[in-house]
C-alpha cells in the first residue's frame, strides 16, 4: 500500500493564528515519514499555499484542494485540521471537505459551527444536565446597561468574545466601573461577546479523543495561575503551573470523565477535544469545548498525552486513521 498525501492545515485567520503554524509544526514533526507523505498546507486571507518537505512551496487551489508539483496535479488523501479560530475551528473547511469528499481530523460543520459559538454551545449543554455559569450576551451597538449585567452575572465576571480562543480578549472584572473598559477590549476580537460569573474554584483541563469508536479521556490537568485568570500570558509564557494528574479524588475524576464523555458523543466531536472546567463545591462547571485544541510544545494536550504514556507519533497516526474510517459529513 503507498503512502497515504496528508495536508497538515495552519495559520487561519484569527489572533491564534502563530499558535496554530506551532501546533501544526508538532503535528508534521510527529508523524511518521515512512507511512504518511506531509505537506503543510498554510492559509492566510491573501493566499493559501502547500510546502513539500522540501521548503518549496505550490499554491493550493482552494476550490479543489489540489496543488501542482510539475505537470502532476496532487490531491490530498486525508488533511490535519490544526488550524485554531476561523477558518478551521469554526466549521468553514469542514463543509469544504465535505463538498470535497475529502476526510479530515476535525469536527463536521454543524459541530464545530455550534462549539465555536459559545453562547449557543453553552445553550445546547444546559439540556443535558451539565451545569455552567449563569451569564449575559451582549452584542456590538447594544445600549449599555451596566446594573442590569451585574445584576445577570454579578461581580467579579468575565467578559469574553463569542468566537475565540487561547484567551485572546477575555477580561475579569471586579469592579462596576471596569465593565465598560472590558467590553470594549473583548470588542476588538468579535462583535459578540458572553458575559459570565466568575466561578471560583479549582480549574482543571481534559482532552478526549476517540478510538475504535470509544471514547477515550486523557488525565485531567490542575491549572495554577500566577494571574488573575489562565490567560494568554499563563497558557504560554510560563505564567501557569500544570499538575498531572489534577488533585481530585476518585468521586470528581469519575464525574469529570463521564461528563466529558457525554459532551464528546452528544456534541457528535471528531478528532481531539480538550474541556474546560471549574471545580465548584466538588460540582463541575463547563466552561468551554475546544474542539481544535493547541498542540504546541506549551499545550496541554501534549503534556496530557506524555502522562498517559501515549507517543505523539501514534496519536497523531490514530486520529488520521480515525478520520479514515469514517464518512465525510
């Protein structure tokens, strides 16, 4: 059997965009030449182009997914989604491949439309008896009524965008006059923002994936910030400590596990996942899904994985299987 052509998607559109041209490095660097024949496939707003092992670059032609290389025009067998924001996390490539019949390691688009929304995502998971923090939507151009947030949320709060991750333009707030300052920080990353309680409690992180149709979830990871929040800073400058496996007993890792397990089959996720979760009177509260999480060297899936005992090489390998097994929706 030849080697299976697997583009390794990177960059997109959105502030996470040097985030993902790292995780895409990882996943390129962990998958084994002898079985799999990469080439990073970068997206920009202005081009979209393919590199070969080689550093020479081809243009992609977006409308097939095709790329030349001589007279040879190339088509991928299977593509890496490790783009984070728009256009990989929120679901535009995945109704692409879809068209294109073409599988990936990502969520089909009606999942990951909904998980990059949090607000709507948040609205889905109330249904399933998960709890999450009592919030307020607000939206660019809305008149400001700063009584009647604190009063749907209370103090402190976070002011988040609606559609991004790694942190980028979340505020807390713990004062009234500071609301209005955050929201306009959190405007600047999207029109749409989620206003939410500060939960407090022990944060703690989980990736899941699946195998062999089961649902697999990794050891859960303890977040110490020296911050106020596991911000931007804490994620990747070394403002955070990680403990693997987090502090909990048995009773808490069981709920986690189960609950993260429900999000996985219920929200129909493909590939790798990673939750979030504040501890709160030994209750879980979701804070968000991630359903193209970081795989830098700094991510916590990586640091999940090695804990587990599990080789990057063959997680990479097993999520492309995965994906190969299953029909492009």
């Amino acid at each position: 059997m030849g080697k299976k052509i697997v583009g390794i998607a990177m960059g997109g559109y959105s502030s996470e965009r040097e985030i993902s041209l790292q995780s895409g490095m990882t996943v390129i660097q962990n998958i084994p030449p002898s079985r799999w024949d990469c080439y990073k496939i970068i997206v920009a707003k202005d081009q979209w182009s393919v590199i070969d092992k080689h550093e020479k670059p081809s243009e992609l032609n977006p409308d097939d997914f095709t790329f030349k290389q001589g007279d040879q025009t190339i088509h991928f067998d299977i593509i890496f989604n490790a783009i984070h924001g728009s256009p990989g996390e929120d679901g535009q490539l995945a109704k692409k491949f879809a068209q294109l019949k073409i599988p990936h390691t990502s969520c089909g688009f009606d999942t990951a439309a909904l998980t990059f929304d949090k607000r709507a995502c948040l609205e889905a998971i109330k249904k399933w008896d998960i709890p999450v923090a009592r919030s307020f939507c607000f939206d660019e151009g809305d008149s400001l009524d700063l009584d009647k947030i604190i009063e749907a949320v209370g103090l402190p709060c976070f002011v988040k965008p609606n559609r991004s991750g790694s942190s980028y333009g979340i505020v807390k707030v713990k004062e009234k006059w500071e609301l209005r300052e955050a929201i306009a920080v959190a405007l600047k990353e999207d029109s749409q923002l989620i206003i939410e309680t500060a939960l407090v409690g022990m944060e703690i992180s989980v990736g899941a994936y699946a195998l062999n149709d089961k649902v697999i979830v990794l050891p859960i990871t303890e977040i110490i910030t020296e911050n106020d929040f596991f911000d931007y800073d804490a994620k990747y400058n070394g403002k955070s400590r990680e403990i693997i496996p987090a502090r909990l007993d048995e009773k808490t890792v069981t709920t986690v596990n189960k609950l993260v397990k429900k999000l996985y089959l219920n929200l129909n996720i493909n590939g790798v996942c990673r939750s979030e979760f504040i501890i709160v009177d030994g209750s879980p509260h979701l804070l968000e899904v991630n359903t193209i999480p970081g795989l830098t060297a700094a991510s916590l899936i990586p640091q999940q994985l090695k804990v587990a005992g599990i080789q990057l090489s063959d997680f990479f390998e097993s999520l492309l299987e995965e994906a190969m097994k299953k029909p492009v929706h």
